[in-house]
C-alpha cells in the first residue's frame, strides 16, 4: 500500500524522434512538444486481485474520470473501451513495485498532448514516462527519473524513445550488465529542427514496419552503418554539415521504410535544398526530421510543400530541443 502523502501531481514528457539514421534502438532526440497530465487519487485503496483484470479496474477507476484534450482526444474517441497509456503505465509501475498491488479507489487524470500520434514523435513514450512518473509517486511520493526510466523501458520496449523523454536532449541507450542504460550525448546548441507530419498516420504499425527489415547486413553495408553512426555523432556534437549529411546515411531500416512515405526522395531533395544538413524518417514514420542551423522554418516549408506534392496534407513544426526531459509538479 503506498505510503506517501502525495495525492495530486501534474507530469509532463516531451516527445522524441528515434533512430536518426543509423542510430537504429539506440539514439532519440526529446523535442519540446510535450504531453502533460494532471492526476488525483484518493486514499482508498483497492487491490488488483478484487477484478477480474487490470481493465476492469481501469473501466470502474480510471476511465469515468479521465479527460483528454490536443492530439489524444480523437485517438481516445476512436478507441473507447481501450486504456489510455498512462494509465497502463500506471498499472504495470505497480504491478513491477510490490507484492499486495494495491490501486487508488479512484485515479482523476487530464491529460493533454501536442504529440501526433503514431507518427514517429514518440507518443507512447511520453505517455508511459507519464505515467510511470505518476505510480512512482504514488508509491513513494517521488519519481525519480531512473527510476521512472527503468519502469518505462519494461512496459514499452522501446529504451531509447523512454532514455529521450524522461532524460531529454540527444540519448543514447547501452547495454551493460544486461540492463538498458541511458548515456547523454552533445548535442551542438547551434543545431536546429524542422519536423513535417503528414496528417494520416502510416496504415502499418512500428511493429509490423519492423518486418521489413532484413535480418542480416553484408559486411560492407554494416561497417558502412558503423561509420555513418560515428559520422553521425560527430556531425551532432560539432554541427559539422558535412558530417551530418553524411551521417544520415542509414543501410538497416531508411532503406526499408522509406517506400511507407510516398515522395521520400522529394521531400529529402526539397529540404536539403532549402538549407537543411541531413534529412531522415523520425522513428519509424511517417514524420520526418531535418538538422541545420538557420532557415528551419524554411526547410519545414520546403519539406511540407513536398509532402503536399504527392497528395499527403502535413503539418510543418520547428520544435526546440528539449533539454530537460521528465518534469514533476506535486501540487498537494
């Protein structure tokens, strides 16, 4: 049963673009287009074991008292009688906690986010920090962020989109002692971002996008992607054009996803000219992601004309890099 005192927090985690090229499950950049959520428990405890499943829980605790708002709220109107991953998140942090698994009688959320969804910004990242954040402090009355991380790596698999929104600025992930490990790498201050997000979402989910990709890499092509991730990094740390240019030169997955994007060479064309350093799929699309220095909004221009041009409407944004990752308000 938890202990702490804690009983109304606000939570927000930025999104994150994965992969970059050929940082394939092991680099993300957080973006500062957030989610946030405003959540409330009461005293009274239930234990799990009193429902037949989590979700009968969720449909008599949670559900009735959630509100949703930006980008969740056409999700959650489609997908009614589905949790929302905060609130799985929240579940699976206590499941992961302890013995008894005691749940609030009743868990109030408001919940907003600006992170489309299933683009390839990380949505289901900053939802599960989130509510990783919110069962830690429910618990324990703190969240702290490695903590929260390790929570969030084992309900949503994916370490490095968790590393960037619960840590913020450019992660990469390690593996050490047979644990996932976030390892904050330089980002250059001068770098900037222009995102472009066509309005439908890919037909094809990450996991199946997945398949596509070959299970083996001739020598030539893996040393090729081991030198265009040192590049890569390189290129991140100095903002050297040349280098991130050519460090966007993925072999294992762009090659493969890239047909999901209808005019992918066009779009990458159109914003390298209009003064991007190097242009690549964020996550596993369909938004895609462009690095420079000056005239971003110009190249999200560019980059949104092109879409538009092989009939995909999108939308262009010039997010900051967000540095700061997992944030926590405890407001009584």
């Amino acid at each position: 049963m938890t202990s702490s005192s804690v009983n109304k927090v606000r939570i927000s985690a930025p999104a994150s673009s994965a992969n970059l090229g050929p940082g394939f499950d092991t680099l993300a950049l957080a973006l500062n287009i957030r989610l946030t959520a405003t959540a409330e428990w009461t005293s009274d405890t239930v234990k799990l074991h009193d429902f037949d499943s989590p979700l009968d829980w969720w449909h008599q605790a949670v559900q009735p008292n959630t509100e949703y708002t930006g980008t969740l709220k056409q999700f959650a109107d489609m997908h009614p009688s589905e949790p929302n991953l905060l609130a799985t998140s929240f579940v699976k942090s206590i499941l992961r906690g302890g013995p008894e698994y005691h749940l609030p009688a009743k868990l109030t959320c408001t919940i907003h986010s600006d992170v489309p969804v299933a683009q390839g910004l990380g949505s289901s990242a900053s939802a599960t920090v989130a509510g990783a954040a919110i069962a830690e402090l429910w618990r324990r009355g703190k969240a702290d962020k490695n903590d929260v991380f390790e929570d969030a790596v084992e309900i949503e698999g994916h370490p490095d989109n968790a590393a960037a929104a619960t840590y913020g600025g450019l992660q990469a992930v390690l593996h050490m002692g047979g644990e996932n490990r976030a390892a904050p790498l330089k980002f250059n201050d001068a770098l900037k971002v222009a995102v472009v997000v066509p309005q439908e979402t890919l037909k094809e989910s990450t996991g199946a996008t997945r398949s596509w990709l070959p299970e083996q890499l001739k020598r030539t092509e893996a040393v090729s992607n081991q030198r265009a991730l040192l590049t890569l990094l390189y290129g991140l740390k100095t903002g050297d054009k040349e280098a991130i240019a050519a460090g966007f030169d993925d072999r294992l997955h762009v090659p493969h996803r890239k047909a999901m994007i209808a005019g992918f060479d066009d779009i990458v064309e159109s914003a390298i000219e209009a003064g991007a350093f190097g242009v690549t799929i964020s996550g596993a699309g369909g938004a895609m992601i462009a690095l420079g220095t000056e005239n971003m909004a110009q190249v999200a221009h560019a980059m949104k004309e092109a879409y538009e041009r092989h009939q995909m409407e999108a939308t262009a944004l010039t997010p900051e890099v967000d540095r700061v990752g997992l944030e926590v308000e405890v407001l009584s």
